[in-house]
C-alpha cells in the first residue's frame, strides 16, 4: 500500500527543487528557495485536482497520507540542522538569539494553555 503515490510525491520533489534552485538562481542566492514548499503545493495541488476527478485510487491515497507523514518531519529536521549550522558558523549573537527564542517558547507554553481553559465551566447537575 505504501507504494503508492511514491511517484506522484517524488516528481513533486524533484519539479520543487529544479524550481526553486530556479528561483535561487533569479534571486542570485546560491541556494535551493522555497523548493520543499513548492514541491508540497505541488502535490496538494495535484492530488485536489486527481481526487475532483475520481481519479485517485483509496491505496494511492493512502500511499501519499503515509509518505507525507514521514516526509514532513524529516525535512523540518534537515532544515533545523542547517540552521543550527547556521547558528554555529554565525556567531555568538546567532547562537544567543536562539537560545532566547527558545527559552521564551518554553515560558510561553503554560500561558498559552490557559488560554484554551475555562474555569467556569458548566457542571453536569447529579440525578
């Protein structure tokens, strides 16, 4: 089952990166931009368009639900791996910008979930 939609995902890979390698190129970057981006509209793009025409078969659906989610988190961690790279080549500012950023994420965590949370809360009336 996890066969399917291979395809269909790696030439959405590989039309991102030729197009974004591109748009580096224009930009005058030496560097792939926006390639993974492009590639994952690409494939949403296509699989709306094969899914409105009753073209897209349950198993290549399927195929493409269990490829996106291992693929998504590795490229998050390719790019936070160059980033730290980044980070580390740039400087001390680079690296202390960083580790504020965060620190403050993690301090932010409880005052976000109270956000969601109400103490007023209907109680269920016992029989």
């Amino acid at each position: 089952m996890a066969i399917y939609g291979t395809a269909l995902l790696s030439i959405c890979l590989l039309v991102g990166l030729i197009v974004g390698r591109l748009l580096g190129a224009l930009v005058g970057v030496d560097a792939n931009v926006g390639g993974v981006g492009i590639a994952m509209l690409l494939l949403i793009l296509i699989c709306d368009r094969l899914q409105q025409s009753g073209r897209m078969q349950p198993p290549t659906k399927q195929g493409i639900v269990f490829w996106s989610s291992i693929y998504i988190p590795i490229v998050v961690a390719m790019a936070a791996s160059q980033d730290v790279l980044a980070a580390i080549n740039g400087g001390a500012v680079a690296i202390v910008a960083g580790f504020l950023v965060v620190v403050i994420s993690f301090a932010m965590v409880p005052l976000i979930s109270r956000i969601g949370r109400s103490d007023s809360l209907p109680q269920k009336d016992e029989p």
